[in-house]
C-alpha cells in the first residue's frame, strides 16, 4: 500500500511487458454552475474531461499528448488490438484507438455522446462544439469550445443579465459576477485571511490588498494595492454588498484585479447597464 505501482510492476519484472492505464470515470464539480460532485445535469468540462494515460511496453510512443475525442467503450477494443488479442471487434460498441496510442494518427471520433445511463440530459461534443440537449420544458444550451472555453461564466452572465434587469441594486449583482470572471480567468481572490500574517481577517482592521497575494495588514503591506477595511472583506466573502463603504471599495478592488489579469483591457459594464435600461 502506498507504494509507486511502476516501481512494484519494475521490480517484478513486469513493467517492460505491461500496458499501464490511468484514468478516472468521471470528473467532479466542486462548485462550477452552482453544483457539488457528479449528476446527470452536469454536461460540462469539469465532469466530462477525465485523464486518461497510457504507457505501453517499454515506454514506447510515450512522452506524447493528443486532444483525439475517445470514449470508454473505446479502452477495451484498443488494448486487445495492442495486446494482438483483438481478432474481429467490429461487434463491440467501442472502436480501437490502437492508431491514435501509436502515433498513426492524432484523430479518433468525429464526436462523441455523453451522459448518465438514468438520466435525460444529454452531451454531444466535437472538438468545436458542445450541445446539451436538456429535459422537456429546459433551454438546451450550445457552446462554441474555440470560444467559448468558459461554460459556467456563459451561464453566469446569463444569469446576471436577468438579475440586472431585475435589481434595484446593481452593486451586489455586479460584483458576484466580477468575483466568478476572475475565479475562471485562475485568480483565486483570498478574501478571509491576512496572506502575511495567516490569521483570519479583523473586521475592525484596516489591510491594503496586493495583487497577486492578496490583503496584508496596513501597518505591513507596501504602498502599491488597494486599501479596504477588514468588514468590507468579510462583506465580500459573504456576498453582502449593503453597506456603502464595501460597494465603494469592493468596485475598486475588482477593478483593480480584473485590469491587471486583462492586461489593462476596457470593460464595457456601463454601456451594458444602459443597453439594459433601454430594453
């Protein structure tokens, strides 16, 4: 137990006559679209990509990457042809990517089609495109994988077009989004500790959040960041945005964060409030 599996398959003498494979079943959201560990609605990147390694005898081909599409009805007729067990496969569901592991060929399915055996929805993807065909009554929904490589911010924006349609309060509304742009962007933004201190954050203290790390104690931290108060921070990770004083700094730090991972790229959220408003 514990032990590297190819250094017990090495030291048997095995490993230079073994095919090795690693892979899961299936993926976990651990908060994507709202959504914690597996389930039939969950069709996106986090559940459906999976890894999938292969070493063949002696490392052969090895050291390579390929984004071929492959199902696991697949894995089974591909290591009987490599193994040189496969005789005819044509009646099994899945088809040998034998070619793909031996570098013949980087292409395998033209698509592929996923889901849960008990569930309705449904996935079928190419390398482009993503369609998730939903229950009777539900908006199926189609993503463009070249530009649309962020699934769960499209279904955010979604929702936060409606919020914003619908609130008095924009802030909050705003603000939410702004926090899951950044988190998909890879900006994990540390709002309930002192990165310098590692203690939980004071309401009472004043810090100054530095980009890259996050909030230091202002009696610490350097001139270049954004000053905020230690209630404005448990605000934020709370998702309350009532008080004036957080509105005001929380905006600042967002922007902040956001020109800094854009590149200083323009945001058009004030033209998109109008065009909102006149509709």
């Amino acid at each position: 137990m514990g032990k590297d599996p190819l250094e017990a398959l090495r030291e048997r003498g095995y490993l230079d006559d073994s095919i090795v494979v690693v892979l899961a079943d299936h993926g976990h959201p651990l908060g994507d679209h709202g959504k914690f560990l597996k389930g039939p609605d969950r069709m996106y990147n986090e559940l459906l990509r999976i890894p999938l390694m292969i070493r063949l005898p002696k490392g052969q081909h090895g050291g390579r990457r390929c984004d071929a599409l492959i199902q696991f009805q697949d894995l089974l007729p591909t290591l009987l042809q490599l193994t040189g067990s496969g005789g005819d496969l044509g009646f099994m569901h899945g088809r040998s990517f034998a070619p793909v592991v031996r570098e013949e060929t980087d292409e395998h399915r033209e698509a592929i089609i996923t889901g849960f055996h008990e569930g309705i929805d449904r996935c079928i993807r190419t390398k482009t495109w993503s369609y998730v065909e939903r229950p009777a009554g539900e908006a199926d929904e189609l993503y463009d994988l070249r530009d649309d490589p962020h699934e769960q911010l499209f279904t955010v924006y979604e929702e936060t077009l409606s919020a914003l349609g619908a609130a008095d309060e924009q802030s909050a509304v705003l603000r939410r989004f702004e926090m899951c742009l950044l988190r998909e962007l890879g900006y994990a933004v540390i709002l309930d500790r002192d990165v310098e201190r590692g203690e939980p954050v004071a309401r009472e203290r004043s810090y100054v959040y530095v980009v890259e790390r996050g909030p230091v104690s202002a009696a610490e931290a350097p001139r270049n960041g954004v000053e905020l108060s230690g209630q404005t921070l448990i605000d934020m990770q709370s998702g309350v945005f009532s008080s004036a004083a957080t509105q005001q700094q929380s905006k600042l730090l967002m922007r902040t964060l956001i020109n800094h991972c854009l590149g200083n790229q323009v945001l058009h959220t004030r033209q998109l409030l109008r065009d909102l408003q006149e509709l």
